[in-house]
C-alpha cells in the first residue's frame, strides 16, 4: 500500500469524492485508510454510571483504492511511485518527479 499515515489525500469516488484530507490511520492488511473529515458515520453511545448517553460522529474507514495521494505544491491528484536513493527506498511523485519523503 503505497499510502502511509500522515500523508495528505483525495477522495476519488463515492459520496465524499472531491474532499481531501489527512491519513489518520492506514490498515494495510485490510487495504483501507481513516481519511479525516470523509465517510462520517454516526455511533449512539450507551449511557453508563460516568457518562451520559450521546451520538458521536467519527469517520469510517475508507478503500485505499478510493484515494489518491494530494500533491500540495501543483494542487493535484498524483500516483505513488518507488526509487532508490542512497541506497533508501524512498516514495516518488509519479507527475513532478519529486521525493515524498
């Protein structure tokens, strides 16, 4: 999986498609990712002694086949690829050519 925590993406198809936002978790084993602000599903929180009952809005996880990693400096969409740099495997923006990290 070529999208990695942290990294900045947009939503290609489906509801939230257009949005962008920040990788807050990546389940690779799954293949999907926590976009922060996309698929926002509601959950009815029981009550308890300590808490009182309520409906939390919190995000779900989302195909990672459904995101494409955002390039910030030429505002668009862009496709992962892999070099080696120094000896380092390091992630290349397919468009600019550019070190992602």
């Amino acid at each position: 999986m070529r999208i990695k925590k942290d990294d900045t993406v947009i939503v290609l198809t489906g509801k939230d498609k257009g949005k962008t936002g920040k990788v807050l978790k990546a389940m690779p084993k799954d293949g999907k990712v926590i976009v922060e602000g996309v698929n926002i599903q509601t959950k009815h929180q029981k009550q308890t002694q300590k808490e009182a009952a309520e409906i939390k809005h919190q995000e779900g996880p989302i195909d990672v086949s459904n995101v494409m990693y955002y390039d910030a400096k030429t505002k668009a969409p862009t496709r992962i690829g892999y070099k080696v740099e120094n000896g380092k495997k390091v992630r290349v923006s397919k468009k600019t050519g550019a070190v992602i990290d």
